[in-house]
C-alpha cells in the first residue's frame, strides 16, 4: 500500500552499484500473546454511559493454557470463564465453564480465507476452534468455523456458526487512552441455544479492538442486537 517514486527508485538502484547491501534483517513477528496478555495475570475495565461497563481478567493455568473471565465489576468475581490454548501457530477456544458445568467447544468444519472472506480454504474438520492465529500476520484473514457445543453435566448439544475476520496491527485511541497499537477482531456468533435441532441464528455482530501491551476490550463496538459501544479506561496486573 506505499506507493515507489520513480526518482527514489533510479537513486535507490544507483546507491546500490555504489555500496554493497547489508544482509536483510528478517522481521520479529508480534503475537497474540502481547496483545490479549493472555499469559500474564492481567485484567482491565471497559466504561460506557460514564460509568464502568464490563472487567475481564486473564488466569494462566499452564505455560500454554490461561481462562478469561468476563463480568460485572460490582458482582466480581464472575462464575464463568473461557478456556485458550496456545498450541503452534494457534490460539485455540476449548470451552467454557458456567453454571457449575463445562461447555466444550468442538468443530464439524473450519475455513480460513482472506479479508473478505474469499478464497476459503478447509483447515480442520474436528478438535478445538481455531480462534486467531498466534503470529500476527501483515494481512487481514477470516476464519469461519461450525460446530457444537456440549454441556458436560448433561450432554446436551448447541450448534453453533462462528465468522471472524482479524485485521494486523494499527494505531488506536479511544476517549481515555490515546496512542496505543491495536488488531481488531469483527466477530458474528449464531447458534440455536433454546431451540435444539433448530437453524442457527445470529446473536451477536461487533468490532473488539486490542491494545498491544495492554489487553482486551480496548474498544467494544457492538452491532448487534443493538448498537452499544464501550472503550478501556484501565488496565492492572493481579
């Protein structure tokens, strides 16, 4: 996306005939990890309306494997939490724990494909969600993933159809911290909780931002069921 001026070229070429070139330094590619902190012991709240909106908190569990939880700083903490693993190239979602149980989430078919969503290509048709990929890349991707989710003390099933498209890293401020690195995440969750066997439909549509050093909910933009927006205020270490 940079555009090459013919005169920097012809001068370029002609300092290169002149002085030998320096061996190329193979760029360090950014992770997940420095975004999200997922394996620090970190933690943040997101305000809207004037008034704190939402914490989360990252609990490591194993050099590979952290919980986030999700909640109500005034109700903390939450009795839920979602379970990551970094395994190679990937950040993968196991599950969840709530209401005293274990959700697994297990796929029928993945997809990944580039920022529109073209060119999709079969990555896994069973184990874990393929959630974000741990190196960043310098290009956008999307991800499309189908499958179920299963309450262990039960066995019950959910279907569900996940689409995400994670875009590199860019500058980022919102109206309470400025100058920050963010990726972002548009997400759009669909599934038939309450009618088993039934379509999927859609229940949730948003943009998450996520501020490199800091962590997540930099900015929450959320399109659906309703228009509803909150940014990061804070961010600790427990």
């Amino acid at each position: 996306m940079k555009f090459a001026y013919l005169g920097a070229a012809l001068l370029a070429a002609v300092t290169a005939t002149a002085v030998p070139a320096a061996p190329a330094q193979a760029a360090v590619a950014e992770n997940w990890g420095e975004y999200s902190r997922m394996m620090q012991r970190s933690a943040g709240q997101h305000w809207a309306d004037g008034q704190a909106a939402g914490q989360w908190t990252w609990k490591p569990l194993s050099a590979d494997t952290s919980e986030v939880s999700w909640g109500d700083p005034k109700k903390w903490p939450p009795k839920s939490a979602e379970k990551f693993i970094h395994s190679g190239d990937w950040v993968m979602l196991d599950g969840w724990r709530d209401n005293g149980t274990y959700y697994t989430v297990r796929v029928t078919k993945e997809q990944i494909g580039d920022a529109t969503c073209g060119n999709l290509r079969t990555i896994a048709s069973s184990g874990r969600q393929h959630y974000a990929k741990w190196d960043i890349p310098g290009e956008a991707y999307c991800l499309k993933a189908w499958g179920k989710i299963t309450e262990q003390s039960s066995g019950k099933v959910v279907d569900f159809g996940h689409t995400q498209i994670w875009h590199p890293p860019a500058p980022c401020s919102n109206r309470y911290l400025r100058g920050e690195t963010c990726i972002k995440q548009w997400e759009s969750w669909w599934d038939n909780q309450g009618e088993p066997g039934g379509p999927i439909t859609k229940k949730l549509e948003r943009d998450q931002h996520i501020a490199r050093g800091k962590g997540m909910a930099f900015i929450i933009q959320q399109y659906f069921p309703k228009p509803w927006k909150s940014e990061a205020r804070s961010y600790w270490n427990w």
